[in-house]
C-alpha cells in the first residue's frame, strides 16, 4: 500500500487506541460503531456476527463458518450480511503492538436506501452467495470509514453527520463487485432475502424444534431448495447452524450462571443431557463442567496478570 494509505491507516489505529484504554469490545456514541482492542493473541471465541463490516487497523484475525476459514488484517476487511455462528481467533496482537479493529453494524434500511439511490449501477441479480466475505480495502472504503470513526472525537457532530458518514460507507462496500451477498439480501423477494428470514427465525427461536418443511414453507421454497440455498449463505445445513447457536448459548449460559449443564441443555431445546453433552464436547473439546471450568480459570489468570 502506498504512504497515503498508510497514513489514513495510522490515524485510524490512533483513534482506537485513544478510545479503547482496555481489551474488549467497546460500543461508542456513533451508532452502530464498535471498537475492539486485544493485547494477546486469543484462543478460539464463539460468537454470532451481526450484518457488519470489520475493518482492522493493526494485527490480524481469523474467523471461521462451518469449515470454512477466513483470514483479514489491515489490508482487507471483512463482511457479514447476515447473523452467522463463527469462531473466532485473534492472531497477531501483543501488549507492544495490540490488535486494533472497528466494527460497523448495518441497517438493512439503509443498504436499501443506499442501492436505490445508486439506481442501477447497484442492481444484484436472484443468485445467492456466502454471507461472509474478506476482501481487499481500498482507498475510498479507508477514508470513509476514517470519517464515520473520526466523529467520536466530535460528538456534537454525530447527529448530523453520522448518518451520512454511514452512508458513504455502505456505498464503498456495495461497490465492491465481489461482496454481492449485501446486494442480494436487500432485494425483495430475493432467495437471499428469504434465506436470511429464515436464519433470523433460528437466531430468534433457536430452542424450539427445527421442522425443515415448515420453515421452507415460510420462505415460500421447497424443502430441497431451502437446503441448497441455506447451505450456500451460511456454509452449514440448518441443523448445523442450529446445533451451533444452542452450544453457543448454553455455553453462555454456563459461564455466567449458576445452572448446571443438565438445565443448560434444557433451556436451549435439548431433551437429552447425554446427547447435549456429547454435541458439546465435540464442539468445544471438553465436557460442559469441565470446558466451563478451564474458561473460568483462564479469564482468572488473564485478570490477575493484567492487574
């Protein structure tokens, strides 16, 4: 990348490191924009992304969906279009040289707004595609996201500005030719669209028993169609995403509860403590008492190093 790129890069890592005095996830006064700092290199975090865009400053991550890994840093930025279930590893980051990044959640709203306003230089077309993609940045998608992350410093500025800052960066992305999924999803009738009602309906009733023709139904597909698509935006069938937003959850659950895993199980749709256990062992390596101890003892030790 050239000086001026590396220049726009090094003010917005200054910025985040202004603003993110701890590790962690950070939600600031601009809506929708979050910044996130880590001084170590992390083992394997569950969590689901939102629709957003990740754009790293300084360090590297990787985020895997189903058996599919992908790899950004301050190069390339990565996009979600719909919730998903990923794992994700922070790979480049130290207490000399922290992984700094930014996250910006989307509206569908506004995406909308945005490919009506390009008019047809932003039609997409019926196709489906996966709904992560890392791809590299460039130096208009840089400077608008620079502008929406410099408002934090003038907070009186972000009623009026921020929603056109937030703008110029859903355009930036959109012109990317190889993120059509954000395109697709905003298209009405779409198959996207569709698929993305019906992973928000797992995300939203992920405890209750998944019935793959009443949710093909909903999406007005067939069933074999409803798999095919489903598989290809989100890289999993719908009862591996499933299974993973229940092991997610119950892990949650177990952390900062005080059930055990028996309840845990129940409370995310499982009949079968067993079967519960032996699902979360092969997702997370260890049993659900023992995986939650070792987290336990490891955000301990993190803590008392820190301090």
């Amino acid at each position: 990348m050239d000086a001026w790129f590396e220049k726009q890069r090094k003010e917005l890592l200054h910025i985040i490191e202004k603003f993110t005095l701890e590790d962690g996830t950070h939600d600031t006064k601009v809506p929708g924009l979050r910044l996130i700092r880590a001084s170590r290199t992390s083992e394997p975090v569950y969590s689901v992304y939102e629709p957003s865009l990740c754009v790293v400053a300084q360090g590297s991550k990787v985020v895997i969906l189903g058996q599919e890994m992908y790899q950004y840093d301050s190069n390339s930025f990565l996009t979600a279009s719909v919730h998903l279930p990923i794992t994700g590893q922070v790979m480049e980051a130290s207490s000399e040289t922290p992984y700094f990044s930014a996250q910006i959640i989307f509206d569908m709203k506004q995406i909308v707004n945005v490919i009506q306003a390009a008019g047809d230089s932003m039609r997409a077309g019926n196709e489906t595609c996966r709904g992560l993609k890392v791809s590299q940045i460039d130096h208009a998608l840089l400077d608008a996201v620079l502008r929406l992350v410099k408002l934090i410093e003038a907070p009186q500025d972000i009623p009026v500005l921020a929603p056109y800052a937030m703008r110029e960066v859903i355009y930036r992305v959109l012109q990317k030719e190889n993120n059509a999924s954000l395109k697709q999803i905003a298209v009405i009738g779409s198959h996207a669209q569709r698929i993305a009602g019906v992973v928000e309906k797992l995300n939203r009733d992920f405890a209750q028993p998944l019935r793959v023709d009443d949710l093909a139904a909903e999406a007005r597909m067939s069933a074999s169609s409803l798999y095919d698509y489903f598989k290809e935006v989100t890289g999993m069938s719908p009862i591996q995403f499933q299974k993973q937003i229940r092991l997610q959850e119950a892990r949650r659950l177990l952390l900062t509860g005080s059930i055990d895993a028996a309840e845990a199980a129940f409370q995310v749709g499982y009949e079968s403590p067993s079967h519960f256990s032996r699902e979360y062992a092969r997702m997370f390596g260890q049993p659900p008492i023992r995986d939650v101890r070792r987290l336990r003892s490891t955000l301990m030790d993190e803590t008392a190093s820190d301090g």
